[in-house]
C-alpha cells in the first residue's frame, strides 16, 4: 500500500538518524540522560503514527 507522504517510513528514519547522532554524543558522560530522552521521544513519534493509524471505529477518535 502506497502513501502520498509515506509517513510511517518517515518517522522510522526521523527515529533512526536521531539515535546515529545520539550515539556520536554518547561519548560525552553529562549527554546521556539528554540523549536517552531524545532517542524515546523521536521513536515515540512513529509510534503514535502507527496507534492513531489503527484505529478501530469513528469512536476511537470521539474526545
């Protein structure tokens, strides 16, 4: 199945490229915790995609 903006593989790129920059910074001690925090945040993105993608009636998206 082909998507206009293929936002699902976006993100998973957008995740991958921040934890190769995130693990060049890995060397330096006072990071680690920014980058533990980057790396589940930009993960989180995809998989909030994928969630909100999987919804299983109109009721899913009812506030």
């Amino acid at each position: 199945m082909t998507r206009e903006f293929d936002l699902e593989e976006r993100t998973f790129q957008f995740a991958k490229r921040t934890f190769l920059i995130c693990k060049k910074l890995s060397k330096y001690p006072l990071l680690r915790e920014y980058n533990d925090q980057l790396i589940r945040a930009s993960s989180s993105v995809g998989s909030n995609y994928i969630e909100a993608n999987e919804s299983l009636s109109k009721k899913d998206f009812v506030l």
